[in-house]
C-alpha cells in the first residue's frame, strides 16, 4: 500500500493499483508493479502463523480491558512510517506488532497494554561491523540503556540481502538475524555477534536494522546502518 502526500506539499511513495511511485537520485519516478511469485517458504508461514495467533488473541482471549490498555497506548504513542511521518496505530496493530517480534525469540506473549506512553528511543551506538571470514554481524549497544538489564526485553536485529558496494539505496527484504536478550543478573556485554541470515562476501554492502522491544510491550521504530562487508 502506498504512502501518500499532496504533491504540491511532499511526495507519493509505495504502490496504488499497478503503479509503483518511488524516487532516486535522479528524483521521483512511477514504474509498473511487479507482482512477484509467493513462494510459501517456511519464513513466511511462520511470519502468517504468528500473525493469525495474535489476532486470535486480540479477538478471543484478551479481556475488554487488556483491548482498552492497548487502544489507550495506541492513541497515546506516535511511531514513524516510512516517510519520516509521524502517526497513530490502533491498540490492535500495536499488540500484533509488539509481540511478532517477541514470537520470533520464542518470549511469552504481552497481554496487558503498556502504561508507559513512550516507545524506546534509537541507540546511536548501534554501528555494527560485518566479516566475510566469521559470517558474524558483530552488534554494538549501548550498555547503559534500560532493557540491557531486564528480562524479556531483546535488541531484535535484521539484515538486508547483500548488493553490490555501488547500490546507495537498499530497500529489503530484509531476514531476522537474532536478538541480544537483556539479563537482570547478567546483563550483555557489547558487542554481541549474530550470525548472518545470508552469506555475505567483502565489499558486499548490506543494512542492518534493529528494534528494542521492552518487557512491557513496548517496541521501538526501526533504526538501521549501512555496512559494507570486510574481509
């Protein structure tokens, strides 16, 4: 679905009908839509499971007010699209969102909406590095922030599949890599490694994006780094 703004105050993103509307360099540009193939690898039923449970969840097992707590966080915290926008989600998108990402550590599902209306914030330490020879994305954190030291909170890390060291912009797919868990008792040390979820050779040049997913629920708007693979 597309993102879209008046064109005499911004620009029109993402895909309507057959036309696929993006820019680059050159500035903006509409192409036809590609309508790719649907595998159905095992990824993607996993992704269609986790979210067919929660909406489940969402519908037959939540109470009315664990659905309030969520709407409530919904309509109190705005995240970022892929504009720079700022925006509102339901409680619902919200719940699915958050505990997505926690199905992909195999964590316990949140139920109860968080009551603290803020999402974590980006980690500007987050510069990781790549290694032909390890294969590892070795993920640097800052150590002082809070879910480093609280059970059930993660620093969810995905990886772009690898381009060539000329691409300037790469939009995905991107794969979940792992997560660095946080430790009330033993808190990580930074940097963690992950291994790759694509093989990577030198001067391949890749993103990395990561997510803080608090123990309450609560997940922070993506935050990426381009990294070119070495030796």
């Amino acid at each position: 679905m597309a993102i879209a703004t008046f064109l005499e105050y911004g620009e029109i993103r993402g895909s309507i009908g057959g036309k696929v509307y993006s820019r680059n360099r050159y500035g903006q540009y509409i192409r036809n839509r590609a309508c790719p193939t649907n595998p159905s690898s095992a990824r993607q039923q996993a992704a269609r499971l986790h979210f067919a449970d929660c909406s489940v969840m969402w519908s037959n097992l939540l109470t009315p007010d664990q659905r309030l707590a969520w709407n409530l966080y919904g309509a109190s915290v705005p995240v970022t699209n892929r504009l720079g926008q700022q925006i509102y989600l339901s409680g619902f998108n919200h719940f699915v969102r958050s505990n997505t990402a926690i199905a992909q550590v195999a964590g316990s599902t949140v139920d109860d909406g968080p009551v603290i209306y803020t999402l974590p914030g980006a980690d500007s330490l987050f510069i990781p590095t790549i290694s032909e020879a390890a294969q590892l994305i070795s993920v640097p954190f800052d150590t002082g922030r809070d879910w480093v030291g609280e059970d059930e909170a993660n620093l969810y890390v995905y990886m772009s599949q690898p381009r060539s060291p000329g691409r300037t912009f790469i939009g995905g797919p991107y794969r979940f890599a792992g997560a660095v868990p946080g430790d009330s008792g033993s808190p990580p040390t930074s940097p963690q490694t992950i291994a790759v979820p694509f093989a990577v050779v030198e001067d391949q040049r890749v993103v990395v994006q990561a997510r803080i997913g608090r123990a309450d629920g609560r997940l922070s708007d993506m935050f990426q780094c381009s990294v070119d693979v070495a030796a």
